[in-house]
C-alpha cells in the first residue's frame, strides 16, 4: 500500500499544481479562456463585465480556433460527422483539418462536457495533464528518481512556452513531446516491442495536435536522443536495426494521421496559400533576450513569441551539469540535454545562417522562436538529472526525509516561480463571459437565414469572433483565395485585412452600394452607432509618426497654424484633431479651426470647451462639404477668447524640415498635427439601421431576401433574383434549391466554392461553374432542382488508410502486451 501511494504521489502533485497554475475553479462559475479579451469590446460592452484583459495577444483563439471547435461539438451532440463548418470563410473543412486540433483529447474533453466553459477548462486542464505526466514517466525512466522525476515535470508542463501559447495548436502538439522520447527510450534500452505501437500512438495524436512545426522541432531532438541513447555497445549493425523499426512505426502514425494532413495540404493549394514562404520564416530573438532566462518580462505585458523562460533554479542546475561534464562525469542524460539546449539556441536565436535554418522543412514559414519549447525538454532532463544526483550523495544516508523536504522544497519555489509567469497570460474568468449573446447578435441568430452572411465591424474584434455563434462571414479569419481576397478587398471593405489571414472592419468602409453585397448574400453589418456629431465617418487621411508631443500653446493671441499638402484634391465633411486640456477635466475655452486653400478660406467649424477632453480626438464637422486642393493648404486651430485660465494644445509628430510645418509666431516648426480628415457616408435606401442597444447599430440589407439567386448570365454587374430560387433543405454538407424563373438562367449559391463540393440537377452529376471565381453557379432550366453537396472522396479512401493503420497498430498493441 505505501508502494502504491509513493508511485501515485507524483501523479497527485502534477494534477494539483496543474489546477493551482489555472487558478480558476469552475464549480464557482469561473474557467480559464481569453474572454477577458471579448467582454472589453464594444459589442459586448452593454453586459456590463467589469473584467480587466489580462493579456491582448489572445483574439486568434476566439476569431480561428474556437469557433472550429464550437461547431464541431455541436456537430457531434446532434449525431452529425463535422467534415463541414459551414460558417468562417463560409465554409471550411471540419474535423480533418489539421490546424482545427479537433482530433485530440482536449477536445473530446470539450465535446463530452455540455456546458462550454466547464468544458474548455476541463480541455485546457487535460493539456497540463498529459504534459506534466508524460515529462514525469520520462524523466523517471531516465533518472529512476520520482523526487527528481516530479521537479522535471513541472520545468516541462509550466515552462514559458506553454504559458505564453496555451490557447493554441502549439500546446496540443507539444504535450506529447515527452510520450514520444519515452517511447523511444523504452524501447531502445529494453527492446521491448510493446514501446513501438505506443510510439506510434503518441506520435500520431503530436502530429493530430494540429502544428506541424512543433513535430519537426520534436524530430529533430529525437533524433539526437536516438543517437545518445542508441545501444553502440551491441555493434552498429543492431543500432541500424533499431533505427529502421523505429521509422517504420514513426511511418505508421504520419499513416494514421494521413488524411487530416492531406486536409492541410488541399487548403494550402486551394488558396495558394503557400505564398505566405515569400514572408521567410525568422526568429524575433536576438542575443540580448538572452535576459529573459533571469528576468522573463522585460516590459509590462510579456510577448508571447519572446517568452521561454523555465525558472531560476533550471538555470542553476543548467550551471551544476556543465560542472559535472568539465570533470568528467557526463552521462547519457546530460549530454542530450545539453546538445538539444545548444541546437534549440542556435537556431532559435538566429546563430546559423538562415539559409542553413531555412532548409529545414517548415523552419522558412514560421518563426524560429517557437522551437524554444525544446529548452523545456532539455532543463527538463538536466534538472532531473542533477537533482537525481544529490539525493544519492552518501552523506544523505543518514539524515532520513532531508532529501525528500529539500527536493519538495525546490519543487514548491519552482511552482510559484512559473505560476508568476503562467499568470501574466493567462487566468481566471467568469464563465458567464464565454462568449454571451447580445440583444443584437440574438436578434440576427433569430432572422438571419441559411446561406446569409455578415459583416461585424471591429467592434466586434476580429473578423470571424461571430462564427463562434453560428453567423457565417466571408472575412473570418483563415486562408483565402486570390480571387475571394480580390473581391473582399477591392471590391466590398478596402483594406478590410489587416494580415494575409485576418480582417478588421469599419462599417464606414463598407461599399453598401456595391452589388458585391447582394451576390455574396450579406444580409447584416454589425457596427458602431453612427456619433451624432458626425454620423457615420470614413476617414480619408490620418496622419502618423513615430512619436507624438503637444504643440506650443495654443491661445486667443496665437493660434496654430499648420501648412500641408495632399497627396490629391479630396473633398471632406470634417476633421479630427487629437487635443490636450493638460489634465483638465475638459477645454478652458471653446475651439474654432478653418481651412484655407490658396489663401481663400473654405471651411470653418467650432466646438464647445464641454465637448474637449483630454488626449482624446475632437470633431470639428463642416456645416457643408469643403474642396481641398493638392497643394497650398493651410490648417488654423484658434483658442476663442475666455475668462478662464487653462492650457490647450494638438498633438503633433515631429519631422523632417519640408512642405509641411507648422507656423509659430512667424518661424516655421517642422511638425504635422495629428488630424484625420473625414467625409460623413450613408447607406442606400434599401438598407436599414436598428438600434438593440446603446451605442451599437445592426444595418440590415432588404435586398437579400432567400438562401440564393438567379442570374441570366455569370456578369458581376446584374442584379441577383432571390425571389427565383426556393430553399428545399440544407445542413452543412448539402443544399438543394428548386428553380422557379420561367427562363433559362444560372443559379448561385452565396456560400464558398470549395474542393470536393459537387453539384446535382434532378439527381444527376452537373457541370459546376464558379462565379467570381467563389460562388458555385449551376446552369439550369425552369422547375429544375439544384443539389449542392459536399463529397471529399479522398477523406473516404485516406481516411479507410489511416483506420486500417490505427487498427494494425492497436493489434500490435495487444499482441505485444506481454512481450519481452
């Protein structure tokens, strides 16, 4: 019995320090989830959460990786196989998709758990978990240590990397890094065939786990493992020999994850994607974030690429292991730790030359930072090591339990070390933040359509957020098309993405009057109420800098004047001056600015001292339109005479001496005000503004009116007839519509051309044509009936391979369970 609770105390340690780190308790409503993130934007602001964001660089989970796991879940609750997720990028591949990280066990914890917060907690927990064990059976079958073992564990599962990435498909790769090297090492020192089936498993659920880079980095380290702990003593035949069984059964898992990483590579290929290479993979680490092994935040929010901290202690065994090499006194165990240490340092801090670095396969399309995960491997096993060590010097002998306190002791310092920096990133929320409705994204749920879409403005974070609810956009986050990211950004939101994958919109950029709107079926914009200063804005010229300062004082006596060109003649409603009241509630006195163009003044605008506040922008909207020319402008800011004393001033961006200054008192200032220049938009009269709740608008287009449309001829410039095409049925593998013109016409669907999607008329196979190069349109007659259907026949055939494999690999399993 004392056996058995000293082989169950590690176990016990991992698991409570695993839910101590999270620090949330979700029997009291609260999980562990970037929604701190969500709940501060103005589309969820009417809630009223007084929650502070613990840390910013979190919105990927809640606009990409969530809302796969989301719809997968309530897939799989309503006996649906989620191969299609019908809403970001209207549609993408489901389950197979590598990135998804859907085929792991934290999701199938977040499946099997009704209540989607409980469930998330308890997903994240299991990460942790498999970490934290499998770095313990490791290092105990290295060390032969549970003390040391422990201690290890906790250097693996906590370290820096996870922290910083643990929302994401990092994670649930790199958890099953240790499983895999156990494997190895099981089998290379007891030649147990029983080690090759579960290498195989732990193997496939790393690559399952959704970043191949991180299999790559884990290769890479395993393949110094294999050459450290190979048996060279029985001759280089027999290590020949295991090398092959072990790739033949390393082969079997890419087998079984075949046909997810085929799902990968058709994306990539459907959307060109691979030209994110142009980019060069490259590492942000240089040799002064060697710093950031002692002092983890240099600054006051942690970055996520640039953290790989371990703790302090790690560092010093780190010291006492190079120790020990320089007397001689090396073992297998500390030679691979320090060759991964030295390889992950090389590449991650750029010391190689990068066409070096780049050769390796997928090293030049990701940043290099992110193989610091290995330096948790290796301070893993070092730690270990040096700690299984001095437990074992003699002069322990006679002092009984002194080892076991003082190991507990460092195992304690390390936890609370690590929870420091775990918190930084990531803790407690209320579970009621997990992604609430709002009266207007209830209100859409409710009247939006099948196969109509979206568009949310940046109030609602990042583009895509809204799929989590089950509200198709066209611009949520993830890989499109040349021909969708021509049509998206020329045509309907001009530089609505802000990187090659993800898109934040402003409605006032929004061409309403594009007939784009209607043929890609976008029925809704969620957006910001219009000011009732300006109205709804577009702002046509903002200026920047790199820094900003305030202006001279502006008083009665001496206005600022600012003379600038453009860049070409615009015509403007009204303009933004970014102003200082120098710690004043609001203005002393009230402002008034005026255009000149040539010297001839053509606009003039005044605001109360009520409406200036403090470092924030101020509107100054034209009674009428103004005219700027391309050159000889001129900018007046005058303070109006006052009884009151205060100070005022604009924010300017210093520059270079050139056609733009400011005029101080005669004597030219080289500065530019921070101004935006605005004209007022609105939308088209079939388009109407409801008003759910304050400060928010939901702008509904009356002119997409069914779940798709006839057309005479495949020409962008027609007008699409929703009333011609009746909605039979749908579900997100199959629609089918029934044609009711009397001519003969094309019917189009408003939901994405993808892959392995087929089209049916009256039952029988149809030529499938794309319009816009994004749409599938179908040619038909009067009374015809359309069936769109989703039928990936490789998923069938690669995933009947990847069965066979799992299968042949759980057989072998049971054959070998008893194998010597």
């Amino acid at each position: 019995m004392r056996s058995l609770t000293l082989r169950g105390l590690p176990y016990l340690v991992i698991l409570v320090c695993s839910v101590l780190i999270m620090g949330a308790n979700p029997f009291k409503g609260e999980t562990v989830a970037p929604t701190d993130i969500l709940v501060n934007y103005p589309g969820w602001q009417n809630l009223n959460f007084d929650l502070q964001t613990r840390h910013p660089n979190r919105s990927d989970m809640l606009d990409a990786r969530l809302p796969r796991w989301i719809q997968a879940k309530r897939a799989l609750r309503n006996g649906e196989l989620p191969i299609w997720n019908p809403y970001p990028v209207n549609g993408i591949p489901g389950l197979q998709w590598l990135p998804a990280a859907i085929l792991t066990p934290a999701f199938g914890v977040f499946a099997a758990i009704g209540d989607d917060a409980t469930g998330y907690y308890f997903a994240l927990l299991s990460n942790l978990l498999i970490a934290g064990f499998g770095a313990y059976l490791l290092l105990f079958a290295l060390t032969r240590n549970r003390l040391a073992a422990t201690f290890g564990a906790l250097v693996f599962a906590f370290n820096g990397f996870h922290a910083a990435w643990f929302f994401w498909a990092h994670i649930t790769s790199s958890i099953w890094i240790p499983w895999v090297f156990l494997c190895v090492h099981g089998y290379l020192t007891t030649r147990r065939r029983i080690y090759l089936p579960g290498l195989t498993l732990v193997t496939a659920f790393m690559v399952l786990g959704g970043f191949p880079t991180v299999t790559v980095y884990a290769l890479m380290a395993l393949v110094i493992f294999s050459l450290v702990y190979a048996p060279w003593s029985e001759g280089l035949r027999t290590v020949l020999k295991c090398a092959l069984v072990l790739s033949l059964f390393g082969i079997l898992a890419f087998l079984i994850s075949a046909f997810s990483i085929h799902s990968l590579y058709e994306m990539l290929q459907a959307t060109k994607a691979m030209e994110l290479r142009a980019q060069r993979g490259d590492t942000p680490l240089e040799l002064l974030d060697f710093i950031r092994f002692v002092f983890p935040i240099q600054a006051r929010m942690p970055s996520v690429e640039q953290t790989f901290y371990v703790g302090i202690l790690p560092l010093l065994f780190l010291l006492a292991g190079a120790i020990q090499l320089f007397r001689g006194r090396a073992s297998r165990n500390l030679v691979f730790a320090l060759l991964v240490l030295a390889m992950t340092v090389s590449i991650a801090f750029g010391l190689l030359p990068r066409k070096i670095v780049w050769a390796i396969p997928t090293f030049d399309s990701n940043s290099w930072s992110r193989m610091t995960i290995l330096l948790a491997l290796g301070f893993a096993v070092i730690s270990a090591e040096i700690i299984s060590r001095w437990v074992r010097i003699p002069a322990w002998r006679d002092l009984r339990m002194a080892p076991t306190l003082l190991v507990s002791l460092l195992i304690a310092v390390q936890f609370v070390d690590m929870r420091n920096l775990f918190q930084a990133f990531n803790g407690p929320v209320p579970s009621a933040t997990f992604l609430p409705t709002t009266p207007t994204i209830g209100y859409v749920k409710k009247h939006l359509e099948p196969l109509q879409s979206i568009l949310a403005d940046r109030v609602y974070l990042i583009s895509g957020t809204l799929t989590n609810y089950g509200l198709p956009e066209w611009f949520a986050h993830g890989f499109k098309t040349r021909a969708e990211k021509a049509v998206l950004d020329a045509e309907l939101v001009p530089g609505g993405h802000v990187t090659k994958t993800a898109a934040m919109l402003d409605c006032a950029n929004v061409r309403t009057d594009a007939n784009t709107m209607e043929l890609l079926g976008i029925r809704y914009l969620l957006c910001a109420a219009a000011r009732s200063d300006t109205g709804r804005v577009n702002t046509l010229l903002a200026t920047t800098g790199e820094r900003h300062v305030p202006s001279p004082l502006i008083t009665p006596e001496h206005p600022l004047v600012q003379h600038f060109p453009l860049p070409h003649a615009m015509q403007i409603d009204g303009l933004k001056l970014l102003m200082a009241t120098y710690s004043r509630p609001q203005a002393y006195t009230d402002v008034r600015v005026e255009l000149f163009h040539d010297d001839q003044l053509v606009g003039s605008a005044s605001v109360d001292a009520a409406e200036i506040q403090d470092n924030q922008w101020v509107a100054f909207p034209f009674p009428q339109p103004v005219e700027l020319g391309s050159g000889n402008n001129r900018l007046e800011v005058h303070a109006l005479p006052s009884d009151q004393d205060g100070k005022l001033s604009v924010w300017v961006y210093p520059i270079k001496p050139g056609g733009v200054r400011i005029e101080r008192e005669g004597d030219p200032y080289y500065a530019q005000v921070a101004v935006k220049l605005y004209h007022r938009i609105t939308f088209p009269g079939y388009f109407v503004e409801h008003h759910l709740e304050d400060n928010l608008a939901l702008i509904e287009n009356l002119r997409v009116t069914g779940s798709g449309y006839a057309l005479s001829a495949l020409d962008p410039q027609l007008r699409p007839d929703y009333t011609a095409v009746r909605l039979l049925n749908h579900s997100p593998t199959e629609v089918q519509v029934e044609y009711t013109g009397r001519q003969h016409a094309w019917v189009v669907l408003p939901i994405r051309l993808y892959p392995q999607w087929h089209a049916y008329i009256n039952g029988k196979p149809a030529g499938l044509s794309g319009f816009m190069g994004m749409l599938p349109a179908v040619s038909v007659k009067p009374g015809d009936r359309v069936t769109y259907r989703y039928e990936p026949y490789w998923l069938y055939g690669l995933g009947a391979l990847s069965l066979l494999s799992l299968l042949v690999t759980l057989y072998l399993a049971y054959r070998w369970r008893d194998a010597s």
